[in-house]
C-alpha cells in the first residue's frame, strides 16, 4: 500500500512523515522516535476518538495527505537514551560521612561561632571576612615566621597540637594574629557545629589589650565595636598576608610592571586609592597665589556619614568624600579652613563600606547610636565617585554589562511569551480533539469541510489581503525548542562576553584585584542591635555562595539566599530580610557592608 505524508507537530516544529496504512501505531511511533528523539512510550499522539495506541491499524483512522497530528511528549535523557548506567561515582549518605566530610557537602550548613562573653562583634566580624574565598586561600599558604620557634617543640612534645578541635591549636606557640585567624577558618570548615574561637580571642587581646577590657559591672569583658575589630584585624593581615604578584596590582605599589612583586593581601583585593586636593577657604589665601595641595592616599572603607539629610548610602558617601579641616595657611601666617576633597583612583575588588552611626556622647560618656534609617542597594553603582581618568574607564564596561543584562532579560520574556503560545496551541488541539469524539464519528466530507476552515480564517484590519480575495491561508507559526533557545542564548552569551572583555582597560585588565566595572553587589552585612556600641547585640548576613560543579569546576547559579550567624546559631533567610537591614530604631541595623566587584567574563571563557 501506497504511503501517506503526513505532518507531526510536536514542541513548536512541524515533521514531515511518511505514514505507511498498513502498518500499526508502534511502527509510527517509532518514526517519530527517529526523529525527534522521544522514546515510543513516552509519545502521547492525539487522533480521533482520543490516543494513539500500539496496536492501531493506521488504516482505520481514515488519514489524508497533509493531515496533522499533534505528538506530546520529551525524551527521558539529553541524548535520547534510556539505558541504565553504573554511576561513575559511589553513592555516599550523610550518614556515612565524617563530620569534615559533611561540612564540605554541597549545601552544608557553615559552622557558626560561640559567643565567649560578649563577643558577639568579634563573631560577625569573622564571619563577614570569611566569605573573601581568595582571602582562605591564601591564609592556608600563610606560615608564622615565628612558628617553630623555642615553644614549637615544647607544645608538640607535650601533645598540645591535638588541642586544635577545641580551638587550643598552636597553644603556647607565638601569639600571631594571621596564623590564628588560619587555624580558625581551617576548623570552621571541618564542622557544623558551634565552634569556640579561643585562641583567635586570646591573640586579638593579646596584639590589641583593648579587646581585653573588663565589663563595668566587674563580671566578664566590655562588649566592643565591630568595626574597631573589622579595622584592627584588616590592619593585621596588611602588614601580615604578603603575596607574589605582578607589579603595579595593589593600591600603592610603585615598582615596575616586569618586576614580580610580594605585596600585601590586603592592599590587592581590598585597598584603594584616593586622588585629593586640599584647598584653602578664604579667597585671600587665593589671591595670594596660594595653590591647591594634591595628594594620594590608601583606604580600606569608605565612610557613610549619616545627618538629618542623608537618606541613602549614596548620599553618605558623598558627604564623606569631602571634609573640612583647620591647619596653618603658609600664605596667610594664621590657621584657615581647607576643604578636602577626595575622589577614588583605584576600586578595589572588595569594598567595605561603614555606616557612622556611633559617636561619643560627652554627657553620657559613652558611644550613642544614630538610629536614622539609611537604604543601601544590593548592587552599588560608584562610578560617581571616581576620578575623570577611573571613570573613562570605568563606564564603557558597566554600561555593556548593563545591555546585557537587558538582552538577557528579553530573551527570557520572550521565551517565556512562545511557552504560553505553545501551550495555547497545544489546549486548542486537544479541545477540538475532544469536541470531535463528543460528536462522534466523522464522515470524510466532514473532516474535509473541518479541514478546509481551518485552513483559511478572514483577514484582520491591517493585514495584507491575498490575491484571491478576503480570505487569506495563515501562516503557522513555528516555535522553538528548548534546545534552539539554549543554542542562541549560548552564542549570544559568548559573543557579549567577547565584546565586554575587549572594553576593559588594558591597565584594569592587568589588575586582577581590582573592580573593572565600577559595579559591586553586596555578599555581607554586619548589623548591630541597640542603642549604644558600648551593649546591644552583633550579628551577621553572608550571600550564599554557588555550589562548585564537580564537571566543570565552575560555580553553578546561586539561589538567592543568605546565611544569617548570629553566634552559633545558622539560618537561611531570603533576600528580603536584607532590605529591613537599613535602621530607623533599636532593631538589627546595617553597621558594615562588604561589596564584591560584579563578575566579568575571563580571559578563558572568551577563549572557551
């Protein structure tokens, strides 16, 4: 018998197939297997009267040349295949695993830390630091030039190293600051539980005694400042962390580009630098010939400084960048007022940005707290805040990676758009499907007649006539697969990432510790609840890192959520939670925010 061609509309495409009458449903169904891939039991094929079966004679369903069927259905697996495969690495259950082992699980709790009397502030600190990766990877390379040293052997031979699950590593050893905060970063990575950072508290008060202050009530030690231990601790590790890197990378390096460079840690990823000119007030010192002074100087935050007029982080960081001081005009032989304007010549790709709410309260003789509600962005644009050279650097890229974001978001509006068509296609189908079976049987002019009104359909106002007269055969329209939309997206990507690399400054390009795009989104907050720095409670919200993919060895798309530590105490919360974050009373308050340079594609992800 003689075949028939058919059409098998499935996922948005149309199949030209060749139905043999003779043959049953199985054999059909595998044809379209051929072709699309989807395996013959996962087919779900609308005809007459309801599906297709496996043992249907073709002949009975009465087909046409060009008649349509509609095919539902995916294949099981991305190539098609249905076979079963060992797995290429053995199962393992939580169960099974040792406490270090299910720390470093995908989607692992992080190890909080315990509260040691009124460390609260020392705890969030640590925490916040803790999500820097590059800052862990490099402390695992640190070693204590004091290490080994007269103690080493009296505390190995004694057995005090095994001390290290209690946080008493190292005891009797040198006091050092960096190698402590290493041993604690190494412990809290081997746990889920509440960890006691003793001998990081021991060698905090130890390097700086006013962290041992004693409470004023005689129990216990003086609740402290966070961002007195934020300050102290990055002071630390910049005359500690020295790195190996290329010249001219880090915030004052001042040696040539062909030279190999140790750096500080520090001055790399998370210093900048200013650009300032201090000039005199009085327009008399002007006159006088007296010129603007230009200087350069490194900092490790920026300063929001919060007045009845500062409503945003925006504006409290503007305000910083300028200041009003008094000291001796050469010109005028008298102490004048000078403005101090700073603007930024180097981003660093870590920010810290610290919200000025505690000053010294004469009468109360204590740190009061400016309780004023300030709203701060998850990604913080501050081009604005930098030099005219920065920023002709700066802008190119951040204006490109914000046209990507846009040609992203359109794709998938318009993705999204040809799944509700699809989906409306598919219902309307199986509704006619339906209206034929409560009919019943059909007789071939019927179905002819159905046919041919399907085929033509009268014009819309605006729509091109056809020669014939005012009806008009539709154009069907053909949608894409999930497949196709991946493929475009893929190239698309790759295209605005090679275009995205090539505006990047040479000199930015060359400095892998700085931010290349003037835009930063935010990964930790240090907040403090309270009406003073001197009580209150300290915690912190870390930005969920992406799991790794163990195949690629990239990351893979984050959730959105955050890890609340307060203590030893760990909890997911959404992102909104950061948004109540900005003050206006004693609650939890925004004190510290670190930013992360936004992520540029990679020499290799072009090249890839």
């Amino acid at each position: 018998m003689a075949t028939i061609s058919v059409v098998v509309k499935h996922q948005g495409k149309r199949h030209h197939v060749d139905l043999d009458p003779s043959a049953t449903g199985e054999v059909f169904k595998y044809q379209l297997y051929s072709l699309t891939g989807v395996e013959p039991e996962r087919q779900k094929i609308l005809v007459k009267g309801g599906q297709l079966k496996d043992d249907t004679d073709l002949s009975t369903l009465g087909v046409k040349p060009g008649h349509s069927f509609m095919m539902m259905g995916t294949p099981s697996a991305g190539d098609g295949s249905t076979g079963l495969e060992k797995p290429k690495e053995k199962m393992r259950f939580v169960e099974d695993m040792t406490e270090a082992e299910a720390a470093k699980a995908e989607g692992a709790m992080p190890a909080g830390l315990q509260n040691l009397g009124n460390t609260c502030y020392l705890n969030s600190t640590l925490q916040t630091l803790r999500s820097v990766p590059e800052l862990q990877e490099e402390l695992l390379k640190y070693s204590a030039s004091a290490t080994g040293g007269s103690s080493g052997g009296a505390s190995s031979s004694s057995g005090l190293g095994d001390l290290s699950q209690f946080g008493l590593g190292g005891l009797g050893a040198s006091m050092d600051l960096t190698a402590s905060l290493r041993d604690l970063y190494k412990q809290m990575s081997e746990t889920q539980e509440g960890f006691p950072p003793l001998m990081f508290l021991n060698a905090l008060r130890t390097a700086f005694p006013q962290f041992a202050q004693k409470s004023k009530t005689g129990h216990g030690y003086a609740q402290q400042d966070a961002e007195e231990a934020w300050s102290q601790i990055v002071s630390q590790l910049r005359q500690k962390l020295k790195i190996t890197d290329d010249a001219g990378n880090s915030a004052n390096s001042q040696t040539t580009s062909q030279q190999k460079a140790e750096i500080s840690f520090i001055d790399k990823y998370l210093a900048g630098r200013f650009e300032s000119s201090l000039e005199c007030d009085e327009a008399a010192a002007k006159e006088a010939g007296e010129e603007p002074i230009k200087g350069e100087d490194v900092f490790l935050k920026l300063d929001c400084h919060i007045s009845a007029q500062i409503n945003h982080l925006r504006d409290g960081i503007l305000a910083g960048l300028e200041e009003k001081l008094e000291k001796k005009s050469p010109t005028l032989d008298r102490d004048a007022v000078y403005t101090k304007k700073s603007r930024i010549a180097r981003l660093p790709k870590y920010l810290t940005v610290h919200f000025v709410r505690f000053f010294w309260k004469r009468e109360a003789q204590k740190k009061a707290k400016i309780m004023r509600k300030v709203t701060f962005p998850p990604e913080l644009d501050v081009v604005e805040f930098c030099t005219d050279e920065l920023k002709s650097m700066l802008i190119p890229v951040r204006d490109k990676v914000r046209e990507v974001r846009k040609d992203e978001q359109d794709v998938q509006r318009a993705r999204k758009r040809q799944k509700t068509a699809h989906k409306a296609e598919e219902d309307a189908e199986k509704d006619k499907e339906r209206g034929l079976k409560a009919k019943g049987p059909a007789t071939e002019k019927e179905l002819a007649q159905d046919k041919e009104k399907n085929k033509k359909t009268p014009l819309k106002p605006g729509t091109a006539s056809s020669s014939g007269g005012g009806d008009t055969e539709m154009t069907e329209e053909v949608f894409k697969t999930d497949a196709e939309f991946d493929a475009e997206r893929a190239a698309s990507v790759l295209a605005a990432k090679k275009e995205l690399r090539s505006l990047i400054n040479p000199t930015l390009a060359a400095d892998d510790g700085a931010n290349k795009s003037g835009l930063y989104e935010l990964r930790g907050v240090v907040t403090h609840q309270g009406a003073s720095a001197d009580s209150g409670h300290y915690t912190s919200y870390v930005k969920k890192h992406a799991a790794l993919d163990p195949q690629t060895g990239k990351r893979k798309e984050e959730d959105g959520k955050w890890w609340w530590f307060n203590d030893d105490k760990v909890s997911e919360v959404d992102a909104e939670k950061i948004e109540t974050l900005s003050g206006g009373g004693e609650s939890h308050s925004a004190l510290i925010l670190l930013y992360r340079a936004v992520e540029l594609p990679t020499a290799e992800e072009v090249n890839e």
